[in-house]
C-alpha cells in the first residue's frame, strides 16, 4: 500500500470515496467503520472511530512545553498540520476553528485546537506563539523536531513535501490539509477534510460533547 496518500482526501490524488475505502483497508482487526454499518452516523465529517491511526504524539508547544494528548483530556482536540509561511489553506483552516469556537458559545473553553508544524526548520517557537494569536490566544502549536515529525506524520497519515523556491529558504510546503477531531477521552473520532464550513464542524463537536 502506498501510505503516502492513505487518510489523505485533500490531496488532487484522493477523493473521499478513496479515503474511506482506504480506511477500511488499512484497519485490520479494527471495528468496522460507521461508513460500512447499516446505523446511521450522527456526524457530518468521515467517522474514523476505532482506526489505528493518530494514537498519540510527545512533542514540545509553543513556550517550549513536551505535551501529549493526555494534557487535553476533558475536552475535544482538533489538529491541523500546517506552517506558518502558508498563504491560504492554513490561515484559512485556522480561521475556521476560531469560528467554530465563537459558534460553540459557552461550550467553546472545551474545545482545544493544536496546530502542528510540517516546517520546523522555519518555523520557531516565538513564531509559532505570534501566529496563534493571530487566531485564538488559547490555541496551540506544537513544533516537532524533523526526525519528531517523520513519525507523527506518519501516525496522523499526513502528506507533507518540501516544494524547492527561487532560494534554499523560499520553498513552500505541499502537505494535507483535513483536521483530526477527537473526543473528550482523547480517541480519534473524526477527520474534517479541508473546505468542510465551521457550522458543520461545530455540529459534529456538539454531538461529542453532548456523549462525553
């Protein structure tokens, strides 16, 4: 299997017929995902409930703090691979989640948003820290080491490739762009691919909530 683009219905090469199907191959021994039961799933987004996939991380935020999902219990974690020098999707994607916050009015202190860069070399704690709060002060970056990021990219099924600029500093980065949502226990439960409007994803975060 190429799992380059396994988990990845961004990317010009997958559509989400794929991406499901690709789920499902990947899986083994895993429940069978809500997109082949005969029930009714009450979530919008891909329900990828009990996929061996984006299990954990360790990795150190933006004041220089080693954090896991663990640190997020009790709330709804939303992740989002990006970097800072990205022109559209992800300040786009970000914006997004600082709706979704707005829209989930009193419930929106149990939502935590973690931004983690796929451009390390770049992109420095102090930047990290001026980027998010450009957003939500209360929103997250995570910064893996380059060897860090090889493994939890792998974990997440993200995509991510440096793209070569006119100088050794001026590339951009080619990488995928849907959100991982997961529940207050800290299991992955959705994936929202990228361009999925906050409302819907504030849907999908209401009915997590209203189960936690």
């Amino acid at each position: 299997m190429n799992q380059r683009f396994s988990f990845n219905p961004d990317h010009p090469r997958m559509g989400r017929r794929r991406f499901v199907q690709a789920a499902l191959a990947s899986v083994a021994g895993a429940p069978v995902l809500m997109a082949c039961s005969p029930e009714v799933t009450p979530f919008k987004s891909t329900d990828v409930t009990g996929a061996a996939i984006a299990r954990d991380f360790r990795l150190k935020d933006h004041h220089g703090n080693l954090r896991t999902l663990a640190d997020f219990k009790g709330k709804i974690v939303v992740t989002f691979f990006g970097f800072t020098q990205c022109p559209d999707v992800c300040p786009t994607s970000m914006t997004t989640m600082a709706e979704v916050k707005r829209l989930l009015g009193d419930q929106g202190e149990r939502l935590q948003v973690l931004f983690i860069t796929v451009d390390p070399q770049r992109d420095t704690q102090a930047l990290l820290k001026e980027y998010m709060a450009n957003f939500d002060p209360g929103f997250v970056a995570l910064r893996p080491e380059p060897d860090e990021l090889k493994g939890v990219a792998a974990d997440f099924k993200i995509y991510y490739k440096q793209v070569p600029g006119s100088t050794p500093t001026s590339y951009t980065m080619d990488h995928s762009a849907g959100k991982y949502i997961f529940d207050t226990q800290g299991r992955v439960r959705l994936f929202s691919a990228y361009g999925t409007d906050a409302a819907t994803i504030t849907s999908d975060i209401r009915v997590l909530l209203s189960n936690a």
